[in-house]
C-alpha cells in the first residue's frame, strides 16, 4: 500500500515541481575604439534575479557598433568595421544554444562606409545593412549555415534637409521588414524621410509613392512594429521627438508626435526604441544633456501614446537598451560612462526601478537577446 501511494505521488506531484530550464543570453556589442579588440561580450541572463554572467569575449573585431539575430535564433550577425574611412563589413556568428558561446562563420563588405543598423527577413534567408555615411542599403544573401555571400543588391540614396550640422546629405540610420515580409522601412535621417522599399523574391526596390516625409529637422532614427501589427513607431534623433503611425500594407499614416525628452533642449540626441512583449508600453532612450528612458503607454486601439514618465539611466550616453524575454527587467546600455545597467521593470505601470545590478564594460553600443 504505501509503495503504491508513492508510485502515485511520483507520478502526480513532480511533474508539478518540474523545473525551467530554459536559457537566456545576452549579446552586447562594443566599439573598439576602431582597433581590433573583443567587440562582442556574451551574458547568461538570470530571469529570476537580473543578474548577468560572462560567458564569452569574442575578439578580432573592429567597432561591432550593432547587432540584430536571425528570426529562427541559430544566428547572430554584427555590423563591424564602422566608423572607419573605409566601407564597413557584416558579419556573421553561429550561437550555440547550450552555451550561448558564438563562433565566427564569416563577413562581407557593405560598399558603403559606416553601418549602423541590420535585420534579417523572416525567412532567415536576407540580411539587411543599413550604412550612414555613404546612405545606403547593402541586400546579402545567407547560406544555409549561416554565413553570408557577398553583396547581391546595393540601393544608395541622396537627400538632405535644414540642419546643417546634420543633415548636408541623406543618413539611413535603421531598415526593418515589415510583419508580413513584403516591405522594408528605412529611416533617413539626413533626409527626413522614412523610405519605403517593396521586397519579393529577393530583390529590393524603392516604392517613392510610400516614402512618408517627417518633420523637418526631426532625424529620424530607430523603428519599431507593434506586436499586433497595426501601428509603428519611429524615434526622432535630432528633435527627440516619438512618432506614432498607423499600418496598412506598406502604408504609414502619421498619427501623433510626442516628446521624448522631459525637458526643452538646444540640441537632442534621442537614440533606441521598443516596445513591450505585452505590447502595453513603449520606451524611448534620450541621450545629450538628458540620459534618460521615457515611458509611454500604448492605446491599443488607436495606437496614440500616454507619457507615464523618465527614468534616469544613472549613466551617460544610453545609446541602447533591451527588455528581457520575460518582461521583467530592461537593461541599458550607457556607452559613455561604460556600463550596463539593469532595471526592474513593473508589468503593470510600465515604470522602472534601479537594481544594484551594474556590469563595467567599454563603449557598450548595441544589445540583443536570446531564449532557448
């Protein structure tokens, strides 16, 4: 009797206290000050606490100033070699998913100097550079393992707009498909454009009858989907401003503008951009003279956006910043004043307390996650 009491309570009772054992990583890429150093630092990320392990320095790269993964999460792929004289690179890493360590596979050259941003369409078979200084967009195409070809499409774009400071010539600071895959939306800052590029089959070409103008002297930056596919949002770098559009088959309509910024500036500088997994809030990162996240709430049925407040990043310079898979936490990048910085993060309110949890890094610049 009791042995049959115990077979019943091994077969009940512990697949109820069945443990998680899922992983999850995080990537940070780092500027190297334009010499070859260890560019890429790889994390374990504790859920439960928000504490960050070091797995791995990965070296031998020159400035992987961005990084994005492939949808199916085999992949992680950099833009390195920027803020050079010379064209830029992508390349591209296989991620072990037991460890999280990366293993270089190979790069290719952007002909175009300085990119700054990468996506990879859904069918993890294109990756996307969008380069800066020579404004433009470079279409590689990815091998089964991983790697990437050499360049197969190349699209440069001209433009400019009032700030003479910034805005002399056309600057694609960011490129992102869109849910469905058939479109690709390409802010310019030097233009103040957001450029709409139609994609299928592999080939990539400029729709301008889509291309939206923004407000004039707004920079636009980072773009981002919300997770039910009906609105976008974009950061304004130079007027640290958020837009709010609605989506419809490659079509944006403008919605409302909001201040990122807590407080009136002779020059902004606002820089990364995302959304909740839940979808129930936005944040925006605001670096010159600020260093601050602002907070929205997001009306899910017209997309308009409510400030709940700031939050200090208790650092200098946020160029980047993440919420965890979980939502639980948001960890910000200050890349000036060399740190992570994690924050807890209230699911309901959206607002963010400071942890103690502080990690000392060099020109932390871009950071991605990963859960297996």
């Amino acid at each position: 009797m009791k042995l049959h009491l115990l077979l019943l309570f091994s077969v009940f009772v512990f697949p109820l206290v069945e443990q998680d054992t899922s992983s999850v990583y995080l990537f940070v890429g780092s500027y190297t000050n334009s010499e070859l150093g260890e560019g890429i630092t790889v994390y374990q990320f504790n859920e439960l606490d928000g504490t960050l392990t070091e797995v791995q320095k990965e070296g031998n790269l020159i400035n992987p100033s961005f990084l994005t993964l492939s949808p199916n999460q085999h992949y992680l792929y950099a833009c390195t070699d920027t803020k050079l004289d010379s064209d830029g690179t992508v390349s591209s890493f296989k991620i072990d998913s037991t460890s999280g360590e990366l293993t270089f596979l190979n790069k290719q050259t952007t002909g175009g100097r300085n990119p700054v941003h990468l996506t990879v369409d859904q069918t993890n078979t294109y990756v996307v550079s969008a380069n800066y200084t020579d404004a433009g967009i470079s279409v590689f195409k990815c091998n089964p393992d991983g790697s990437i070809n050499p360049l197969t499409q190349l699209i440069e774009f001209n433009g400019n707009s009032i700030n003479q400071a910034r805005q002399k010539a056309a600057h694609i600071h960011s490129c992102n498909f869109s849910p469905d895959n058939t479109y690709l939306f390409a802010p310019d800052l030097g233009s103040d454009l957001i450029r709409t590029i139609s994609f299928s089959n592999g080939s990539f070409t400029v729709i301008d009858s889509l291309t939206i103008s923004t407000e004039k002297g707004s920079g636009p930056r980072h773009f981002t989907f919300h997770p039910n596919q009906l609105f976008a949002y974009c950061v304004q770098e130079l007027n640290g401003t958020v837009t709010a559009y609605s989506y419809t088959n490659g079509q944006l309509k403008w919605i409302d503008s909001y201040n990122s910024y807590q407080t009136n500036q002779d020059e902004y500088s606002s820089s990364d951009i995302h959304i909740s997994p839940d979808g129930e809030f936005l944040y925006a990162s605001n670096r010159h003279d600020e260093n601050t996240i602002s907070i929205f709430s997001i009306n899910q049925t017209s997309g308009k956006l409510t400030l709940k407040g700031h939050q200090s990043t208790f650092g200098t310079i946020p160029r980047s910043f993440i919420i965890d898979p979980s939502g639980n936490y948001l960890i910000v990048a200050n890349q000036k004043t060399n740190q992570l910085i994690v924050f807890k993060r209230d699911v309901k309110s959206g607002l963010l307390t400071k942890t103690d949890i502080t990690i000392d890094i060099k020109s932390p610049a871009s950071l991605k996650m990963v859960k297996y």
